[in-house]
C-alpha cells in the first residue's frame, strides 16, 4: 500500500516501484507503446531488463517506462517515485537542491528530474475553456522576478508578467505573457474562458473592452482599497499568487524566462488537485504519474552539441 511515507518500500525497491507504476500507466495490463497491442508476452530471465515485455503483434520490446519521461533514464525508479512524491505533496514545491541531498543524487540529475517531473504535470491540452453558463471566473496578473535593485547586472531581464485565471471552486490556469495590455488579454480570454461567464477583474482599464464579450463583468477598485463588493473581488488569483510567490522566492529563488511555464504548471496541477478539491497527497501524486506518459523533455547542449536525453 502506497503512503506518504518516504520509507514506504516503493521508494526504495525497483521492483515495487516499477509494479506501482506499472498499475497507473497500465489500469488495463500491458500495452505496446509502438502500436498500443494489448497482446504482450513477458521476458524473463538474466538476459532481459527486470519488467520487460515483447509485443506479440510488432515484435517490439518495451517496458513501462518506455514513451515516458522516464525513458533512457539511467536514476533507479525508486528515486524517481520519491522525487515525484515530494513534488506534489509540497505546496510551495521543492528544489532541486533539496530532491539532490534527500536522494543523494547529483544536482546536475536533480535538476533535470525536477523538470521532467513538471512536464509529467503540465496538461498536453485543455479540452475546453474555464467557466460557463453562471460559473465566476477571475483575472488578475503579477510580475514574476527580483527586484531591480537587487540585480547584479543590467542585462538580467526585466520582471515576467503572468496572468492567471481562476475559475471559483475549480481550477487555475497561469500563463506568461509578453505584455499586460488589452490585445493579449483579449487573446488570452477569447480562448481559454467561456464567454457565458462571469469575469471578475480589478479595475485596471486594460480588462474594460476583454471585458465586454463575457455574460457579466464586474470589478472592484483596489486603489480605493475595495477589495470585495458582492461576489465581485479576485481573491482566489490573490491567493495563489500568494503561494506560487512563496514558492519561487523562498524555494526556487530564480526561475528564468526560459523555463517560468513550466514552473508555472506545477504549481497550476497542485492547485487543480489541491485537498479542499478532495485531492490528497496519494491522489494527486497518482495524476502526476498518469501524466508521465506520451510524454519526452530533452535538452541540447551548449554551443549546438548533440542533443541528449535530461538524465
């Protein structure tokens, strides 16, 4: 049975760990991911890989961490579970430095564990926009990044704006974006919210014509310190930008650019599957090892070197 516990036996023998897995990617038993044949034979034996199967139907070897962001990586499995574990279970995420001691692994391993754990997060697709017919949605946006003053050099770039949107008692969807304005908003909201919700925004003017092709839109006035009127206010975004701030600040302490969207999908799943949703720690870390699959994250290295699985 699966715990919290980090001395649970999955996290410390391949073989459980991999019959854990195996149970989550596979509810149905074994299937090819070459051809998706559900008819597989088991190898067994010193010559075959512990979990191996041979597809009956395109002869294909694989095992459960084939086509996975697990793939060719050479960390036990075990590892692999208890820094997934302790990703999801850590509201305000873990670092890499942290997932390297715990693990005793190199920092250069975690790092990229850490990251292929956040793609296993990240949703593929949405398959349809927040809100609906008399369902509330809130808009508000941050900028994500130190303070000028406190940069070493001049061309560290500028703070990174992100806009969240919050569907009340439901999900968040965060993004980076290249500017706060209208048109962007605009875009943002035409795609991702239903236009028969209820938008709630703070008064800034650049959700005023956004604001337009939705059912009702209402706002509060935070200069004046109006922070609620009615049911119009945004604080369920306040709060979580309250925690992914925590988070990046007094975990990560930088994040780049460069990989802020994918930070920014960790902490949207843990939110999306948070306790108060009925979520608990076994759960959701149950949905981040569904999401493993389907799923590749390599990176090239520096001066147009080979390209090279994140191990």
């Amino acid at each position: 049975m699966y715990d919290g516990n980090l001395q649970n036996p999955i996290f410390t023998d391949n073989d459980l760990a991999r019959e854990w897995l195996e149970a989550r990617v596979w509810p149905n038993g074994p299937e090819c991911p070459h051809c998706k044949a559900t008819a597989v034979t088991r190898l067994q034996g010193f010559k075959h890989r512990a979990g191996a199967y041979q597809c009956n139907a395109c002869r294909e070897q694989f095992t459960v961490t084939v086509g996975t962001v697990f793939e060719r990586s050479k960390l036990p499995l075990c590892k692999w579970l208890a820094a997934l574990f302790m990703m999801t279970a850590s509201k305000k995420g873990v670092s890499a430095h942290q997932i390297h001691r715990s693990l005793g692994i190199s920092y250069k391993s975690a790092w990229f564990m850490c990251h292929r754990l956040r793609e296993a997060m990240r949703p593929a697709n949405y398959p349809e926009p927040l809100g609906g017919k008399f369902k509330i949605v809130e808009v508000d946006e941050t900028f994500v990044g130190g303070k000028a003053g406190n940069r070493k050099s001049r061309k560290v770039r500028i703070k990174q704006p992100v806009v969240a949107l919050v569907q009340r008692g439901g999900d968040v969807r965060s993004f980076p974006v290249r500017k706060v304005n209208s048109r962007h908003l605009n875009a943002l909201l035409r795609k991702q919210v239903s236009k028969k919700s209820y938008l709630m925004t703070d008064e800034s003017n650049i959700y005023s014509k956004p604001g337009k092709q939705f059912t009702r839109h209402q706002t509060v006035n935070h200069s004046i310190e109006e922070y609620v009127r009615g049911d119009a206010h945004v604080n369920n975004a306040e709060n979580y930008f309250s925690i992914l701030k925590r988070g990046i600040i007094g975990v990560y302490h930088h994040v780049s650019h460069e990989h802020l969207p994918m930070y920014l999908a960790e902490f949207d799943f843990r939110y999306n599957n948070r306790t108060k949703l009925g979520v608990n720690d076994y759960e959701r870390a149950e949905l981040a090892a569904k999401g493993i699959v389907g799923k590749r994250l390599t990176y090239r290295r520096p001066a147009g070197a080979r390209q090279e699985s994140a191990t």
